[in-house]
C-alpha cells in the first residue's frame, strides 16, 4: 500500500511538473484565446426580442374553433399576401425568410389558453366550453435591431386581427347567404301551399253558395245530427255554418300569406346583400380588414334605392346595421392588451457566457495539448536512443 501511494503521489507531481513546465503555452494560449473570443463576441450581430399578447375577443376563442382558424393564422403563402397589402411594412423583404414555413410562424404565434394542464389537472371536471378557450396569443420577434423587432410583432398583431376579420365576415356572408336562399326556398314552397289552400276554401265557398242558392230553405235549417246507415256517425252543419268556417278559414290563409309575402320581401333583400358580399367576397384576397370595411358600402349600395319609408326595407336595413356594428366592437376587442415591448437590452450575443465558455475549454485543451506534446516528446527521444544504440550496434 506504501509502495502504490507513492507511486500516486509521484504521478501527481510529475503531472504537476508537466504542466508547469509549459505553464507559459497555457496561460498565455488561455488568455490569447478567450480575448479573440471577446472581440468576436463584440462583432457578432445583436438580437432583440420584442413579445406582445394580443387578446382574441373579450370571452377569448373555442379551441375547436381556434384550430380551424390555424390552417389560416399558420399559411405562410396567405402572410406574404396580407404583408403585399400593407405597404406600410416595409420589412417585408428582410425578414420573409424567417416566415417560410408554417413552423417559423408557430414558433411566432403561440395560443394561450385560459387554464394550464395543470390548472385543469387540479380543478377537476371543468366543462370542455372553458378548459379549451384561447384566450389569446404570445408574440414574438427577434431582429437586430430593437425597433424592427416592435415593428414586426405590431405586424404580426396587424396580422392576426385580419385573420379573424376575415374568418368572422367570410363565415357570416356565406352562412347569411345560404340561410336566405333556404329560407326563401322554403317561403316560396309556403306561399305556393297557402294559395293552393286560399283556393281550395275559395272554390268550396263558391259550391256551398250555389248550394244555399239552389236550395234556399237549407239557409234556416239549425244545426243538426244525421246518422248514417254505417256504424260511424258524421255531423254535418249547415252551409250558413260552414260558409262562416270557410271565410275564417280564409283570413287565417290570407293573413298567413301576407306573413309570408312580407317574409319574402325580407329574404329577397337578405339574399341580394349576401350576393353582392360573394362577388365583392372574391376579389377580397383573403384580406379580412378589406371584406369588414366592404360591408357598410355594400348596405349603402343596396339601400340608396330602395324605400326606407317601408317597414321591411327598413327592418333589414337596420338588422344589418347592427350586424356591422357588432363585427366593429369585435374588432375593437382583438386588439394588444400588452407590447409590442421596444427592448432596450440584446438578448444576444451574451458576451459574458461566451468569454467564460471560452475561457475553460481552451485551457482544458491547452492543458490536454501539454500532455500530448510532453508524449511526443518522450517518444521521440525513445526513438533517437533507440536509431543511436542501433548505429553504435552496426558499426
């Protein structure tokens, strides 16, 4: 045991003694190597990271609604169409391969829910409607320069807030079309049946006064009970009576006719409106702050003909006036409730990191280089003895 550790101690001094011996190659290549790295720390460029939380709406998103809205917030080819559009951003050109792909814009456009796995762990049974809301969305930007990097994330909320412009209006035209034209297939076939019925009562009216005609005495006959020869028993009034039934039974069908002739009038103005947004729908470019700012010139268009005196008219004028006015306050409610920041600090390059990082392998390398070169060293004296000894043999 006194033998061995000896030989430890030994082993450690002559390591010792090794790395002394070239103590100038490590400090000097220590310290030459960790101020390069300095320098080159100092011409690396600088990162600022803005972020900003865009709110979706006062009572947030559905999931489920909000994963059928990835396919557009996350389309890299519907971005470059939306930063065409906004001549405004003129950063365009120099950060468009940053948003190539679906990918990069994730890692820009994070959702945030309104409970956490954990939140949800610990509440329990919390019905889907609330666990699953996005409330929001995180975003974020790194530039190499601070203001650039405010500049592209206030875009990107540009962005997101014409997204849901144009889902919210792209889905209200095309439901309010396709419900007008059902409703007024459905109207027409209601007005169809009721004068098909108006008729009927119409020509039964016509017989039963031809009846009273032939038959004068019938007039004053009282209601009365006849019992056929068969089992069933049938109560037949008088054609007085029955004459009153068919002119009640008609008011009813001419009151519910004109209910669904005013009816139509609406639908037909509904219709016309939902149209007019379909053709205008396709020139829009996807662009949903384009379709929003369409709609009250499309109402107005539609509207400057037309007698606003008349209750329908009015009425449709007014339901779509409010329908406007709600996608306005919507739209208001999108909007950052924080950022975009303007950093003040680079987040990159971390100078001190990247010295300390520097500083400790290159003197574990240089250390391990002295080692390597004192091996050589020795082999090779090995070698010279050994070619010496070999010379002496031969001659």
């Amino acid at each position: 045991m006194t033998d061995r550790e000896n030989e430890d101690e030994i082993d450690l001094v002559s390591l010792f003694l090794i790395i002394w011996k070239r103590r100038k190659l490590i400090v000097l290549g220590t310290l030459g190597i960790t101020f390069l790295a300095a320098i080159y720390s100092f011409m690396l460029p600088k990162g600022y990271l803005s972020t900003g939380f865009y709110q979706l709406g006062v009572d947030g998103m559905p999931n489920a609604k909000f994963k059928n809205s990835l396919t557009l917030f996350y389309d890299p080819d519907r971005l470059e169409i939306f930063a065409n559009h906004e001549k405004k951003f003129t950063l365009w050109e120099k950060i468009n391969e940053s948003f190539k792909t679906s990918e990069n814009i994730k890692k820009r456009i994070k959702p945030i829910f309104t409970h956490t796995k954990e939140d949800v762990r610990e509440i329990g049974n919390l019905p889907s409607d609330q666990k699953n809301v996005v409330i929001g969305v995180d975003l974020s930007y790194e530039a190499d320069i601070s203001r650039n990097a405010h500049d592209v994330v206030s875009f990107l909320g540009d962005y997101m807030r014409n997204c849901l412009n144009y889902i919210k209006v792209f889905n209200y035209i095309q439901d309010g079309y396709n419900n007008a034209d059902s409703e007024l297939a459905k109207n027409e076939n209601g007005i169809i049946a009721n004068q098909f019925q108006l008729l009927q009562y119409t020509n039964k009216a016509i017989d039963i006064q031809a009846i009273v005609k032939k038959y004068p005495e019938s007039a004053r006959i009282e209601d009365r009970q006849l019992v056929s020869i068969q089992e069933g028993g049938y109560h037949y009034l008088s054609p007085v009576t029955q004459l009153v039934g068919i002119e009640s039974n008609l008011a009813d069908v001419r009151r519910g006719l004109a209910d669904l002739e005013r009816a139509k009038e609406k639908l037909m103005l509904y219709k016309e409106f939902f149209s007019n947004c379909m053709s205008m729908m396709e020139k829009a470019d996807k662009n949903g702050d384009f379709l929003l700012s369409q709609l009250p010139i499309i109402k107005n268009d539609l509207f400057k003909n037309k007698d606003l005196n008349k209750d329908t008219t009015k009425e449709v004028f007014n339901n779509i006036s409010i329908d406007i006015q709600g996608f306005e306050r919507i739209n208001i409610n999108n909007r950052f409730i924080s950022g975009p920041s303007i950093p003040e600090k680079h987040i990159k390059p971390n100078k001190r990191v990247i010295v300390m990082v520097t500083f400790f392998a290159s003197f574990f390398l240089l250390v391990m280089m002295t080692f390597i070169l004192e091996w050589w060293q020795k082999n090779k004296e090995i070698i010279q003895a050994f070619n010496s000894k070999q010379l002496g043999v031969g001659k």
